[in-house]
C-alpha cells in the first residue's frame, strides 16, 4: 500500500507538477521517445484509387467510366493478353514443401526449368500423398521426396525443377515457413538463384495471364460491386501487360505476388467461400475473346495503369512521387477517400512511430524535431526534414520517408514528437517523501 501511494503521489505530478519539473535548457535536450503521426488515405497515390471505385461503382459508374476518369484521356479497348506470366510466389528462401491438397492427384516433376509450351518426359511421376521438399544448396535445387505409401530414392541436384499437375482435378499447395498458398494452375519452378554474395531459392508460378493469374489476384474484396471489381480486372490486366517484356533475374519472375506489384494469392481467390465466384465472374466479364480481353491504353497501347487504395481527397501528379510525367496520370479529385462510411479504415488515421524507426529511416544518430519542407498540389508531403540532438540533419522525399517508417501515405496532417517520462517518488524521511527533486529520472 505505502508504495502504491508513492506512485500514485508521483503520477500526479506529471499532470500539476510536471511542467515545473524540468526547466526549459531540460527540455530542449530530452529526445524524444516516439512520434505520432495523423493523415489520410494508403498508398503512394498514384493512378486509380480502389476506395474511389468502389464509391463510384455505388453511385451507379460503370468500369468504363471509373477508368476513364483516374486515367483521363485514355480508352478502355480490346488488347491481346494470350501470354504466360511469370510470377514470383517464393524468393530469398532456402527450402519449400509442395504436395496436393488432399493427397489426390499427382504430380509430375521436371529436371530443369522447362518452358511451358514444351511437354517433355518428366522425370518421375508420383502420386498425390507424395510431399516435395526442395533445398537451394550451394546453387542448386535438391529435391527430396517423401511418402506414406512408398519410399524414393535420392535425387541428384539440379539447377532448377519443373512441377506440373492436371489443374481440372488437381490443387497444389506450396509451404513456405508459416505461409501456404494453394496454386491450381500453369506449373511451379524451383529455381537456385546466384549473386556475387549468395545463392538463394526462387519459386515461380507461370500461369495464361488473360484468365489464370488475374482469377488468383487478391486486390480488393469480392464482396465490392461489380463495377469496381471489372476496373479493378482491367487495371491489373493493363499493368501485368507492361511486366511481360522484362525476366527479372534476382526473382525468376516476371512480376512480384505481392504488393510490390499485384496481390496474387492464388486460388484461394476464386475459393473463397461465397463471393470467390464474383470475382471470377468479373475476370470474366472482361474477356472479349479466348485470346483478348479489355485494357487502359493510349493511342493503342497499353498505358502503366498504377493504382492504389485510398487518397488524401485527390489523386497524385506522378511526376511529384517518382519524378517522370505521364500525361494520364496528372491528379483528379477523390473525394470517396475521405469519406469514412466507404473509407473506414484510412479516411483518417493515426500512427506511433518509435524513435529507433524514425533514426535509421534518416540515417542519423535521433531524431529529435521534424520539419514538412514542402507539400504537393495535393497535400501529400513531398519533402521532410529530420534533426538530429547533435544539430545534424537529414531530407527525405516524402514517398521515401513513407516507405522507411511504414505510414499508410504521405498525406500527413500534422505530426507530434512525444517524450515519455518516467516518474519516481523517493522517501527523504520516514513520512515524508520528496515530490520534486527526485521524481524525474
């Protein structure tokens, strides 16, 4: 009890005592402990807004007319997309287990990273209790297979391994660590990837891009209407389009499964309980034909249709994020983004960043005040200002500052740095205990 009561004498010095505790020499030099931040919208702002869409697509807009207005002056027209993508689903691991969803099926292993359009003799064929475990060992695969019903000799490594299976009957499921995804379609690729450090294993996914990758594409809910579901299709077809042209050798991929690039979660998409198939209807919808679909393109081509979820109340100017101008990606207003009813988690929103954060993101020993140098057109901080207690400095871009300490958007409306004080009450003599001079530590 009496040292409940020291503490509870102590802590109400930080509400009337607490600001004659520290002079202000005292104050100037505390560092601060965390930063609070309080803004709106997620994302880097650039393209289409999904929350924008969505309130549109509530209103009554059609896809045409949503992707007409985020991406001004472009069509919405037929574009052929009977190509194979790539797609990164595993990098910078070094061992991952395959087998198929309920042991059924089977699966058909490859040495070599085979094209999809060739149809060689695989190495081994082996039923569907059979679990793969594939290892990246001194630059190169080493499979090594398992099974309840037979036993398998070793296996010499190889640089790669192809795995196919028959998706009309067929789920596989790829284990990564914690993470398990489910793959109905195309083939899977385990590849040892080498750079002048290391060697590493990369899975990859290749799949028909027109129907098969954007059924497995997990950007928005597919509860949404289906406007913004087929806008939502037609973005993504646009940009997965733009990423066929480059093997990028550091992933095997085409294109990253995340947010890098495209949310791809494989079948669990159009799997999923209810509304997976309204998804898949929207992909649908979106054909023209078997081998052409609709796409955002200018002057017939296809346009680098970037998107995001919400806004601070209008779209960015992409020259104001990453510098180079496009004439369909200038800003347009976004009004749905502040509208909590339709934007309930990032209409507004508040983060804690601590100060180890904020230091690295800076490159400086602490951070200790923050000044907004300057904002876009639309609010969004475009350049930030970090200093440090030693006077030492640091300017970052406000995207980059963004990425580094992991805030929703740049739209930042107001910071406050936060020093968090630690009070003590010390007993000077029995009874009588000191409320100044010995509570700040």
């Amino acid at each position: 009890m009496k040292k409940r009561a020291l503490l509870l004498t102590c802590l109400s010095l930080i509400f009337t005592l607490g600001p004659n505790l520290i002079s202000p020499v005292q104050a100037r030099a505390l560092i601060p402990t965390d930063f609070r931040f309080l803004g709106s919208g997620y994302g880097h702002g650039v393209g289409m807004s999904q929350i924008g869409a969505r309130g549109q697509a509530l209103e009554g807009k059609s896809a045409v007319e949503i992707l007409n207005y985020y991406y001004p002056g472009t069509a919405v027209t037929a574009y052929p997309d009977n190509e194979y993508i790539r797609v990164n689903v595993a990098n910078l691991i070094s061992t991952a287990n395959l087998n198929t969803v309920g042991s059924t099926g089977e699966i058909r292993l490859y040495q070599g990273d085979i094209p999809i359009s060739e149809n060689p003799e695989p190495f081994g064929v082996y039923p569907g209790d059979t679990t793969a475990l594939f290892t990246n060992f001194a630059g190169s695969v080493v499979p090594v297979l398992s099974s309840p019903s037979a036993k398998h000799a070793a296996i010499n490594p190889a640089a790669a391994w192809t795995v196919r299976w028959d998706s009309a009957t067929t789920t596989v499921l790829l284990t990564n660590g914690t993470a398990a995804t489910q793959y109905r379609y195309g083939q899977i690729v385990f590849k040892s990837v080498t750079n002048l450090l290391s060697s590493y294993l990369a899975v990859s996914n290749t799949l028909r891009l027109h129907d098969e990758y954007l059924y497995g594409l997990g950007e928005v809910p597919s509860s949404w209407p289906a406007a913004a579901l087929e806008a939502q299709v037609i973005a993504a077809r646009t940009y997965a389009i733009g990423k066929l042209s480059r093997l990028r050798i550091e992933c095997d991929c085409n294109i990253y499964n995340t947010t890098v690039d495209q949310n791809f979660v494989g079948y669990a998409k159009e799997n999923e309980a209810i509304y997976g198939i309204k998804w898949k209807e929207a992909v649908n919808r979106t054909f023209v034909d078997e081998n052409s679909a609709w796409v955002v393109t200018l002057d017939g081509q296809p346009i680098q249709a970037f998107y995001f979820s919400s806004s601070g109340g209008v779209t960015q100017n992409i020259v104001d994020v990453w510098g180079s101008p496009l004439p369909y990606l200038t800003g347009v207003a976004d009004a749905w983004s502040l509208d909590p009813k339709i934007n309930r988690r990032y209409a507004l929103w508040s983060r804690y960043v601590p100060q180890s954060v904020m230091a690295q993101a800076f490159l400086l020993p602490d951070v200790v005040s923050l000044i907004i140098n300057s904002r876009t057109q639309t609010g969004s901080v475009s350049s930030i200002t970090g200093t440090s207690s030693t006077g030492l400095t640091a300017t970052l871009t406000g995207e980059l500052f963004r990425a580094r300490v992991k805030l929703p958007s740049t739209w930042i409306h107001n910071t406050r740095a936060i020093v968090k004080l630690t009070f003590v009450a010390k007993e000077c003599a029995p009874g009588v205990t000191e409320r100044v001079k010995y509570c700040l530590v």
